[in-house]
C-alpha cells in the first residue's frame, strides 16, 4: 500500500465514528431553514451539503483544509527553481488533512509518473469528434470512455463491501487524475496543432509535464501548478463540484461522476467564464485597434454590455462577498511577469472601473473579480490564446478536489442525495395565496 494510501486509511477509521455519532445522536437538530427564495432561487446558501476538504467563507475566500491560499503556496513542497508548489502536494493535503514533506510529494510523483499512459482508444475518441467541437465535450467524453477501466465498477459487481468502497475509488481517482494532463494536452494538440502531440516524460511532474505536452517553456510550469492549485476546490455547492457528488452518489464511479462534473463547469456561468472574458475583451480590442482604452472609454464598454442585457465575465460570484482569492493570487503573479502586457492592462483597468459600475447598478451581490477574470490573460501572455481551452484547464484543476471528495463520500458511506421537490401550486398554498388542496398531502416515495 502506498504512502498516502496507508495514511488516508487510518485517517478514514479515525473520521468515521464522528461522522455515525452525528447521525444517530444529532440526527434532528435542526441546522438550516428554507424559504421560498431559496427553493425558487437556486437554493443559495442552504446548509445541506458536508466536505471537509475545503470551506468558502463569503468574506475571506477559500480555505483548503483550514489553509488560507496563500499558506497553501507557502506550505506546500515546491520543486527545484520553481516559484509554485507541487500539484502532487495538494493531492495529499486535501486527502488526508495533513502538509506532506517532500518525500511524500516525491512518492505521488512517481504514482503519478506510473498511472499517466493513456489507454490506445481514448485518443481515437478525441480523434473522432467533428470538428469546431467545444474542447469541454471532447474532454468530458474522453474521461467517459474511461469507465471501462473502473476498479469499483468492477469490484462493486463482484460483490465489495462497502466499509471497502474507499479503496478502489481511491485507485481510479489517482489513475484518472494522472491521466487528466494527457488528455487534456492532447485535445490542445488536436485542435490547434494538427494533432501533433508531444509526447509525456515520466521524469517530470504533474505541472511540468503538462507545460512540456503543451510545448511550453518556464515558466509556463510553474503557471500551470499554480491554475491547476487554485481551480482544485471551491466547497461543495457550486454547480461542477455538487454534480460530481450528486452523480456519485448513485454510486457511479469516478469516471461517470467526473465526466458528469466536467459538464456542468462548461456552463458560462461557471467555469466556461474564463473564456468568455477573453471573448469581451478581444472584441474591445479589435474596437480599439491595439490601443488601450481610456478608463472613460472602458466604463463605456463596461456599461454598453449591462445595458444589452449581458453580465460582465469574470465579476459577481454566488457566495463570496470580496474579490477571490484566487484572482488575487493570479494577479500577484501577473504584477511580477504580465505588467507590460497589454492585456494584462486591459485586465487591470477592469478591476478599476467594473466594481463602481456593478455597485452603481445595484443588481449584482458581489460587485468584485472571481478567478475567471484574471486566469485567461496569463494563458494568452504565455502563447495560449486559443480560449475555447480554458475551461478544459479548470476541469483538470477542479478534479483534484472533485476526486479528493468523491473518496471521502464513499469512505464516510454518504448516501444517494434525494432532495424533495414542491409544485407551484403547493407553494402557493404554503404561503397563504392559494386554497389547500389535500391531494398534495402525499407520502414521500
Ligand atoms: N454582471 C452583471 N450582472 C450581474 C453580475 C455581473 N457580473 N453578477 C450578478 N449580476 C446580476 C445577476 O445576473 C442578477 O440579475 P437579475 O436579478 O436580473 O437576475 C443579479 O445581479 C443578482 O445576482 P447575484 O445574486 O449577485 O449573483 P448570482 O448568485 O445569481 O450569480 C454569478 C452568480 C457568478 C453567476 C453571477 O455573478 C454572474 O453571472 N457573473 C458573471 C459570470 C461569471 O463570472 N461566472 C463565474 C463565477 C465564478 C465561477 O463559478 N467560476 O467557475
């Protein structure tokens, strides 16, 4: 058994009785209520989901396992001249709780290193897509595919115990987070680069090897440890993680659930954000003909695009209430290699004049950046300006903590998620604006 294996072992005996005493000594305390705002609304903000791997606080940002962004970079084992952290790392922080040293980042390495080989059809899939596809539908077929090769599909079959569920979601998670570069970097290829595909080296780890498929030289490296590390985890109620535990509760492996979660990050609203604010802003851009607007001229746009109707990319977020972490980390990043960077300006003046303009409108909660408004420009800087990709990015970011969760439901034996839907009418009655009707008083299934 591996290092981190034997170690989320004993981490998971130590979890569970807290998890059992909550249940059958807790079970009706009553944690949360839900109004008609909430049911209608998208059921923001009710607390009905656990994970312990991350928490969003609306006025701090995320914390992976208790740790701020910044200590996570700070804490995390980093490779030789690099300024950013293994991604291996993360995987073991979000397992088990616990910083590892570096040798325990080196063993995940060489996991990794193992795991990478892309079965021969999974490339003949992406192959077979038409073209102009989206890469987000390649990307998510292509880990679909891949569900033939699911150790707790097969084990399930043969008859597991489900105290033992943990273990093989454990095997497929790592074989398909392993892979998840090669795909990824492969869809590149076959999409902009008449499918010439770089093939991987085992000696590199996850960052660097994923900048060398993409034919990208330093420090590309260490921007892609650096994505892939902010984009891991968000808590468990946006729309890309609660798919992947909604599908995988079902008990559909981590194949199924994955390529269920990429789906929902596709969503403009969601992670497809990235994209579209390189899409505004390269429209402002041939507006400008390679100059740099004016603020005035950038609170023009700003307001032009509200009053038609649109939202502004990159701005607003359903719970946090202050700019992300997350764009302030890629900021950072962009203050020290991207400040003459045109875009990067383009980008900067945005952070200026869009809050005033969100809080003047007065519609959006939250009038400040999200991760989305910042990771595109650094993408382009570096020579990947083809930004239907950048989802593709997140997806692979997103499914370490996907994956890391996944795990974990199985391993605390959460069950099928069965929320329980209303008619309008009964709300109505609920609320007093409609006469009773005692048909409604069904039983639950
Ligand atoms: N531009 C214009 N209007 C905005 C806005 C923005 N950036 N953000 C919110 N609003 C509007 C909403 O459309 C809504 O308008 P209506 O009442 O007319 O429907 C109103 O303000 C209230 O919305 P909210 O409660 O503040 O925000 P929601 O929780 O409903 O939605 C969103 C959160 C992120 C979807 C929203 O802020 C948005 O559409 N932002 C732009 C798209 C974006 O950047 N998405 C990525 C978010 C981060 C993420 O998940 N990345 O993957």
């Amino acid at each position: 058994m591996s290092n981190l294996k034997s170690i989320l072992k004993d981490k998971i005996h130590e979890w569970r009785p807290r998890t059992k005493t909550l249940l059958e000594d807790y079970g009706n305390v009553v944690v949360d209520k839900v109004s008609v705002n909430q049911i209608i609304g998208g059921m923001r903000g009710i607390k009905c989901l656990v994970t312990d791997i991350s928490y969003l606080d609306p006025k701090e940002g995320i914390r992976y396992r208790g740790y701020t962004l910044p200590e996570v970079f700070e804490l995390l084992p980093k490779p030789k001249n690099s300024e950013m952290p293994y991604v291996e790392g993360l995987l073991h922080l979000l397992l088990t709780g616990d910083v590892p040293n570096e040798s325990q980042v080196l063993d995940l390495v060489d996991e990794f290193s193992k795991r990478r080989i892309l079965p021969r059809y999974v490339y003949e899939v992406i192959d077979a897509w038409p073209c102009c596809s989206h890469p987000m539908a390649m990307f998510s077929s292509a880990i679909l595919a891949m569900a033939r090769e699911s150790f707790f599909a097969k084990k399930y079959k043969a008859g597991i115990n489900k105290m033992d569920y943990w273990d093989p979601m454990y095997e497929d998670s790592l074989n398909l987070l392993a892979k998840l570069p090669e795909i990824g970097s492969y869809i590149y290829a076959k999409l902009y680069r008449d499918g010439k595909r770089i093939v991987g080296n085992p000696d590199l780890d996850f960052g660097a090897n994923f900048a060398h498929m993409m034919g990208k030289q330093k420090p590309y490296d260490d921007v892609a440890r650096m994505h892939f590390i902010i984009h891991a985890d968000h808590e468990s109620g946006n729309v890309s993680a609660h798919t992947a535990h909604l599908v995988g509760s079902s008990l559909s492996d981590v194949y199924l659930s994955t390529s269920a979660m990429i789906n929902g990050l596709a969503g403009p609203l969601h992670g497809l954000a990235n994209q579209e604010v390189l899409r505004w802003l390269q429209d402002l851009m041939d507006k400008m003909g390679g100059q740099i607007p004016t603020e005035d001229e950038m609170r023009q746009y700003v307001w032009d695009t509200l009053h038609s109707g649109q939202v502004i990319p990159g701005f607003g977020h359903a719970v946090l209430r202050k700019t992300d972490p997350r764009y302030m980390v890629q900021r950072e990043f962009s203050l020290k290699h991207l400040t003459e960077d045109p875009i990067f300006k383009y980008v900067d003046l945005l952070y200026k004049v869009v809050p005033p303009i969100l809080q003047e409108q007065g519609k959006a909660k939250n009038p400040w950046p999200n991760v989305d408004a910042q990771s595109g420009v650094i993408q382009w800087h570096y020579g990947v300006t083809e930004y239907d990709f950048y989802t593709v990015l997140f997806g692979i970011g997103r499914s370490i903590g996907i994956l890391a969760n996944l795990i974990w439901d199985r391993a605390l034996l959460y069950p099928l998620e069965r929320p329980k839907s209303v008619t309008t009418d009964m709300l109505e009655e609920m609320v007093g604006i409609r006469e009773k009707n005692l048909t409604h008083d069904m039983p639950d299934e």
